[in-house]
C-alpha cells in the first residue's frame, strides 16, 4: 500500500470514526466497495442514518482531494488502482 492510500484510509477512519483493518483494506477495489463497508460498519454501530450513497457523495469530496483527481472520476465504478495509477 503506498502513501497516498495510506493517508486516504486514514482520512476515511478519520472521517466515519471506523476502523479499517488491513485485511479489509485490501479487499477493497472500487469506490462502491468501500462505501458499502463504510454503510454497513455504520450500521453496526448504530448509525442508522448512513446508506451508500451518502457515503459515496462524502467520499467524492474526500477522494479528490488526497489523490488530486478530478471529482467526476469519483465515481462507484472507479477502481482504486486506477485512480492511483492517474497519480
């Protein structure tokens, strides 16, 4: 995992007040993956007022701003390596 996914994943913790583990992570290849995992972590500790797609909206700001891409290209299609790749 290089730095800039490190920081990102942080700055999701950050934001959603979760943990991620590595394994989890790792298994995360799209933007919709990780905003289901972050919809149903919600859930789990009884924020019921969280769905995907909010999530996904907050992460189109998130996302731009540590992997300087274009918002546009935020999208729940978009693959992480690819978005890295664009770095």
């Amino acid at each position: 995992m290089g730095l800039d996914a490190i920081e990102l994943l942080l700055a999701v913790e950050e934001m959603f007040e979760i943990d991620i583990p590595d394994g989890d992570a790792a298994r995360l290849l799209t933007v919709g993956q990780l905003a289901d995992y972050i919809a149903v972590k919600q859930h789990s500790l009884g924020r019921a007022n969280v769905n995907a797609n909010i999530v996904l909206d907050q992460l189109r700001t998130l996302i731009p701003y540590h992997l300087n891409v274009e918002p546009e290209r935020v999208t729940a299609n978009a693959k992480f390596k690819d978005l890295y790749d664009f770095l």
